[in-house]
C-alpha cells in the first residue's frame, strides 16, 4: 500500500469517527495549558488535572506565578514527576511571559520556546491547541502510532516524525490529527501488547501486516 493511501485511510477514519479530538488536559485559557503542557512532560494528563485546580486558584494569571517563590510553587506540583526542575521551569516561563510578552501568550513557536520548560513539542501543541496552526508535537505516543500505522519510514527522531507528517497531512487536518495519534496510542496502540485485536486501522497498519496478520490475536 502506497503511503499517500495509508494516510488518506487514516485521515477518512478519524474525519469520520473522531473529528472534534483534542486534548484531555483540563484548561480555560492559553495560560493554563501552557502550564499545564510543561508540567505534562514525563507525566500522565489524569495525574496533572489533579494538580492543576490548586495551582491555578493560587496562580490564576502569570503576574503572581511570576513573583512566587519556586518552594512555594513546588508544594503545588510535588506529586508530579520531576517537580523541582518543573517548579523552576514554571517561575521562570511567567516571569518572560510578563516581561517579554505582556502576559499573553505567544502564538510562535520560536517565541514559546525561549520560556523555559518549552521545547519543541511544548511549543507545537499550543501552536496547534490554541492557535490551531499546522503544527505536530510528537510525544511517545504519536512516535510509536505513526510508525506502526506506516505513516513515517525509517523516522527514528521526533524531528523526523515531525516533518513527514507535516509533509504527508493536509495542512489544515495538522493540528487534530495530534490528537487522532496521542489518543489513539493512549487507548489502542499501546506501547506493549498493542490491541489490534479491536483496532479499527488494523486494515491498513502496517505493524499489523507485517507482525500479527497471520497470528491469533486475543
């Protein structure tokens, strides 16, 4: 199967069935998710929308998390993986915001990435949540579905990841087929034992055809 094929099957499947996808993290503006991103990283979303509620009653705009000290910001987050260096990241990222960019979140990723805690995959998913830009933040999820699905060949960077599904997507289905991938990898297309057995890409994943056609799946 051609990979514009796999692509086009893919993208009919979720139009179809998952349109309106978007992210589980709980948020009511670009500030919150932005902090709520930073904190996601290495961390499931159920465990940050636990977290999220108290933080953003004690910091509901970037002013006073920008004056907070990073001990009384780390109480907020301890239960959360790597909670110093997030803590850290997080005074640091208000104080540019305020500083640098008057409190408003910017819609560039250059711009997003000069915060701390925002790199590349930070910065694409509020392009794409907030601003709904056409770009793709690739986290294990969307790397392990996109090579299975035989979207990517031979991508074995998240950079790499990155820019074929940016090549291969329509422009304007970029920024929900993020989350066609993450979620999909978070429910199906599980890092181990994936359940092909239920999934409805089996038809053209590439995974599928080469490891378990032939085999009994349970």
């Amino acid at each position: 199967m051609l990979r514009k094929q796999r692509y086009k099957l893919f993208v009919d499947y979720f139009e179809a069935n998952q349109p309106n996808a978007e992210t589980e993290l709980n948020y009511t503006n670009p500030y919150e998710l932005l902090v709520a991103v930073i904190l996601s990283a290495q961390c499931t979303d159920k465990r940050i929308n636990q977290v999220t509620p108290k933080l953003f009653e004690r910091f509901p705009t970037p002013e006073p998390l920008a004056q907070a000290s990073v001990d009384e910001v780390f109480t907020y987050i301890r239960s959360v993986n790597y909670p110093n260096n997030k803590a850290k990241h997080l005074v640091g990222m208000a104080k540019i915001l305020v500083n640098n960019f008057g409190s408003i979140v910017p819609s560039d990723v250059i711009d997003l990435q000069k915060m701390p805690g925002v790199g590349r995959k930070t910065a694409n998913v509020i392009a794409s949540v907030i601003f709904n830009a056409p770009a793709m933040a690739v986290d294990t999820h969307v790397f392990r579905v996109a090579n299975r699905l035989g979207l990517t060949l031979k991508a074995k960077t998240p950079l790499a990841v990155e820019k074929q599904l940016i090549t291969y997507l329509p422009k304007n289905k970029i920024f929900v087929a993020h989350h066609w991938l993450i979620l999909h990898g978070r429910y199906i297309c599980v890092a181990r034992s994936p359940k092909c057995s239920i999934c409805p890409l089996s038809g053209f994943c590439k995974y599928f055809e080469t490891s378990l056609k032939d085999k009994t799946l349970i």
